[in-house]
C-alpha cells in the first residue's frame, strides 16, 4: 500500500537527464557558420531552459564524468566559467 508521503517524495523527484541549474530536461545543438557560410555542428550544445552552454552531456546534468573537465560557456558574456 502507498503512503502520501510517498507519493510526494516521487513527485519531487527530478529526472536524470535534466539540466543542473534549471531542471530542463531537453538541450540542442548550437550549430554556426564555417569560414565558407556552411552551416556546421559546433560540437557544443546549449540547454533549451537557462540556455547554458556545454560540451559534455555530464556536465549539464552535474554529474562527474570519467573524462577530462569540459568547457563550460556562458551565452550571454561569451566567457568560460
């Protein structure tokens, strides 16, 4: 038998694959122009939610990686942070 209690403890659960800072749970890829005008994959992709802007998936769920530390990138001042 279900409690209330834990039904609310599973509604405040958040996903897995959501965004650190906002909770997005959803990203795309930032696609710009190479040197010729040719629409290009950038290889980094910016969450849909607070438009964070990272190159490894662990990164926008906060969660530590095997890898080497990623770049994170700020939309709005263009700097790393």
């Amino acid at each position: 038998m279900t409690g209330r209690g834990q039904n609310a403890h599973m509604e405040r659960k958040t996903p897995a694959n959501a965004c650190c800072r906002c909770g997005a749970t959803a990203y795309r890829p930032v696609i710009t122009r190479d040197a010729t005008g040719a629409m290009k994959a950038s290889h980094v992709y910016r969450c849909v939610g607070c438009k964070l802007e990272f190159t490894d998936i662990d990164t926008w769920r906060g969660t530590p990686s095997a890898a080497p530390p990623q770049r994170v990138f700020e939309p709005s001042q263009g700097t790393e942070a």
